[in-house]
C-alpha cells in the first residue's frame, strides 16, 4: 500500500510541474501575443457604427470574431502551451486577412471585397478552419447563415438606389486595373489561381475551361465566351446570368464594369 502510494504521489507531483510548465510556457509567444490574457469588458464596438445588417452582424461577432478582431474569447486551454502557440498562430494570421475590429477604418471597396470574400469562403465551408470546428462546433455556419453572407455581399456591391448602372462609357484600362487591385484581387490574379481562377486570357475565352482550378457544375455546363456583353453581364448580377455558380460579387456601377473589361481585354491580349 505505502508503495502504491508513493507512486501516485509522484505522478501527481509530476502532473503539477507538468502543468505549471505548459502555464508558464504558454507566456512565450513564438507566433506573436495575440493578447489572450488581456482583460476585456463585453464587446459593443464590432461593427457597431457600420452599415453591415443587424443578421450578418450578429452571425459575425459571433462565429468570426474570436479569430478575425481584437475581441478573443480565450478558451481554458488558450493558457496552456503548445494548445495556446497553436491558437495564436491561427489568431494572428486570421487578424492580418481581415480584423472585423477595424471594420470601419476600412475603404468601401475593402468592405465590398471581404464581403465578397465572407461569402465566398463560407459557403464553401474554407471558413471557419476545419480544425476549428473540431471543437467549436456552435461555429459551424449554416445554410440560412450562408445565404445572408450572399445577400449582403450581393448589396454591398450593390448602387445606393439598388439597381445596378445600365450604361456606361468606353472603358479605361489603366482605371480598371486599379479597380481590379482594389476589389478584384482578394480572390483572383491575373496568372495564379486562389479562390477565383486565373483571368489573364479569360477575354475570349470559354467559361469553366482553365483545366487545373475546380469549378461549379454550373459554370462547367454554361459554355459562356467572355467577351464585352457576356462579362458585362456577369458582372452586373452573377447570380441572374448563371444560376448556381460560386461568385459572390458584383459591379453595379456600368463605367467600373466598362473599366474592368478593358483591362481583363488587354490583359488577354485583345
């Protein structure tokens, strides 16, 4: 009995140094300090002088907030290394892809674009991580929440009147490839496929054909060449000119859409 004893003393004396050392360890910050320890008081200030709808507001704070803002709901074990090097890791990364606390400091065309990213990334299920989920699951992001993620993203692109711009002028390419810098380039680039496909070449090209990115069974069966009118289409209302596909944004602006061509047309060589 005396031995037995003994042993258990020891393995709870080793138990104490062990978590006493994952505390202390948890101190060291190898992926930066994403102030988990930090004292924080509720949170009113996400969003809360934007124009982001109340529904998208409150699914945002409530399933994006503790990776994406300054408003961390430390978990217990986020104060005990390695699990709170892993959580900072995540944290920090997900803060410098978009922070929802600086929400308004950012353009109206960075909130259009990670609107569009939201949207995008949610309804593929990239986000939230997928190692996330696997122990939050009140994260999980259901398909009423998909939809308003896309409804909003399609009204954030949207005009003031809600209508998008019929006419527009001749298109400048040199205005369009700032445009496409500021709005496009969150999902797409010119020679790389990310979320979106590479788009140097899709003037004159056959919708769904880049061999190596995978895309909707929609677009795949639409056989759509991109040229003035079906681009201008597209980007009018993705959703009205082929129903099913996976793009999240618009230009409701005509002289923008005019701009983005004429830059994607001599981006193709045209």
């Amino acid at each position: 009995m005396s031995r037995r004893r003994n042993v258990s003393i020891n393995f709870a004396i080793v138990g104490l140094i062990a978590v006493a050392a994952s505390l202390a360890l948890a101190r060291v910050h190898p992926f930066g300090d994403a102030g988990l320890y930090a004292a924080k008081g509720a949170d009113t200030s996400i969003l809360s002088n934007s124009q982001v709808p109340p529904v998208v507001r409150a699914i945002l704070v409530e399933k994006c907030a503790d990776c994406h803002s300054l408003r961390t709901r430390t978990p217990f074990y986020g104060r005990l290394a390695p699990a709170s090097w892993l959580l900072e890791r995540d944290i920090n990364r997900g803060r410098k892809a978009m922070n929802l606390s600086d929400w308004d400091s950012y353009s109206t065309d960075q909130q259009q674009t990670y609107a569009a990213k939201i949207a995008h990334e949610t309804k593929s299920h990239e986000m939230p991580l997928p190692q996330y989920l696997l122990i939050h699951w009140n994260a999980r992001v259901n398909n009423a929440e998909i939809r308003a993620f896309a409804n909003w993203a399609h009204g954030a692109g949207g005009s003031s009147s809600g209508q998008a711009d019929t006419q527009g002028g001749g298109g400048d390419p040199a205005r369009g490839a700032a445009l496409f810098e500021k709005r496009c380039t969150g999902c797409h680039s010119l020679t790389q496929n990310h979320q979106g496909p590479r788009l140097q070449g899709v003037y004159g090209r056959t919708s769904g054909s880049v061999a190596d990115y995978s895309y909707s069974a929609a677009l795949k069966k639409s056989n759509v060449v991109w040229d003035q009118s079906t681009l201008d289409k597209w980007l009018t209302d993705p959703d009205a000119f082929i129903s099913g596909n996976e793009m999240d944004f618009l230009v409701s602006k005509a002289q923008e859409r005019s701009d983005l061509i004429a830059f994607l047309k001599q981006a193709s060589g045209k």
